[in-house]
C-alpha cells in the first residue's frame, strides 16, 4: 500500500509539472510575442484636465472654460479600459480598444459663460456632463521579430465621440452638445521578454491635422512591464495617456475641446 500511494504522489507531482515542462520545452513561460488572442482589462485613477469652447449655431464664439475649475468636474477618476488583440499569421496583429470617460459636475459660476446658444451668468448653478468615448482599431505590422524581441508599425482607425450637456434647474434652460469622428492614426508598438517571466510593452498612436474646417491632434500612448503569473494569465503595471485636442469651425457642435486623462494603471492580461 505505501508502494502504491508513493507511486500515485509522485503521478500527481508530475502532472502538476506538465505545464511547466511545456513551457521549458518550448524555450521558456510563454510571452506576448507568443500569443494569438488576448484580452486585456485596466483600471487607472486617472488626473483629467478637459478646456473647452462651444460656439454658437450662428458662429458667435462661445466663453472658453475649464471642465475642472469652472464647472466643478472631477479632475481625479477612477478609469477601466479593455482591449483585444488577435494575431494573425507570425508578424500581423489587430488590436481593438475601447474607452470611455464621463463625468458629472455642479459648481456655482463666478462669471458669465457662454455656452453655446444660452448663457449662463454669474451665481448660477450649473449642472454639466461630459461624456467621451472611444474606439479603436489598430493594425500592426512586426518590422523586426525574434524570440525576445519585437517592433511593429501600423495604422488605426478611432471611432471617438463627445457629449456634453450643462443646465441651471433654478432657471429652466439646458444646452446640449454632440460631435463624432472618425480618425485616423499611424503608430509604432513593441514588446521586449526581459526575464523569462517578464515582459515590457508599450505602444504610440498619433494624428496632426490641420485644414481650413478642423485642426487638432490626438495621442495615445501605454508603456508597461508584465509579469507571467500562469500560462494563460499576466498581471502588470503600466502608465497611459491618452489625448484629443480639437478646434471645428463647421461642425454640428463647432467649438475647442482639449482633453486628456493620464497616470498610473493595473491590469490583468488573459492570453492564448
């Protein structure tokens, strides 16, 4: 009996090891350079600064304000944020991202502020909401790729949205505001296995543009080092920042908006 339950110990040891043979087998923990779909989910408490000018629909120029400073939004968020990421073929990837920031403030004006077609006057109490959301879809190409190391470059596509609505109950009136675009960004990617656990990653996406009707530009960016708890499961720590800066003179909602969340984050990764 003591011969048998050594040899069923030992059959128990074993198969618990068939994970990490695998791995050895193929030259250590498997990494993002390896991997063919994954999913990603961050949170971030994010600091937020978001200026703004919303213009009249007869072009009269509206009051520029800050969200944090006069409409009383918080300037500190507590932020999520997904990704997925399918590799297709050895040295092609899409990356889809989805983000979305709204926020909702009360403050009692000091000075007049003209919001697009009403105007809000010194003593008022203003409720505003402003909601941004977004989506991206990103196509990497690896220009250099080895068991360690990895370079893409590419081009995305970002579906982004604002809505913003700011109303005095005590007087009846309410101003909402709506735009969408659809942006187009090159960018560069990377991942680099440090350890055979560990890993850091990072990626840059951007847009300048500037015609006679629209100008602006658009930012994102992430850097962090991950750590391979579990065949299928990484946990890290990162920093993003991710930015949009227009000006529309002829446009549903014509105006300046300039925002951007930033700051340390936390994430786990699920990967195959």
């Amino acid at each position: 009996m003591r011969v048998v339950a050594i040899h069923r110990l030992s059959a128990l040891a074993l198969c618990g090891l068939c994970p990490w043979q695998a791995w050895a087998a193929e030259g250590g923990p498997a990494s993002p350079l390896d991997d063919r779909f994954a999913l990603r989910a961050s949170y971030a408490h994010a600091a937020v600064s978001s200026e703004g000018r919303f213009d009249s629909d007869t072009g009269a120029p509206g009051t520029s304000f800050s969200a944090e400073d006069d409409l009383g939004l918080d300037d500190q968020v507590d932020q999520g944020r997904l990704e997925l990421t399918f590799r297709m073929r050895d040295r092609h990837r899409l990356r889809v991202d989805y983000f979305r920031l709204e926020r909702y403030g009360e403050a009692v004006l000091d000075r007049r502020i003209d919001f697009r077609n009403q105007t809000f006057n010194p003593g008022d109490r203003v409720a505003t909401t402003l909601d941004w959301r977004m989506m991206g879809l990103i196509y990497g190409w690896s220009l250099w790729k080895s068991d360690d190391l990895e370079f893409t470059v590419g081009g995305g596509i970002h579906l982004t949205e604002a809505e913003s609505l700011a109303q005095v109950e005590a007087r009846g009136i309410r101003e909402r505001g709506s735009a969408f675009g659809v942006l187009p960004t090159i960018g560069v990617g990377g991942s680099w296995r440090i350890a055979p656990r560990w890993s850091l990653n990072g990626h840059l996406q951007y847009l300048e543009v500037d015609i006679d009707e629209a100008s602006g530009a658009f930012r994102d960016f992430h850097l962090d080092v991950q750590y391979r708890w579990k065949p299928n499961v990484a946990l890290g720590l990162g920093y993003s920042l991710l930015g949009l800066k227009a000006e529309v003179s002829d446009a549903d909602l014509p105006g300046r908006l300039d925002i951007e969340a930033r700051g340390p984050e936390a994430f786990f990764r699920v990967s195959f």
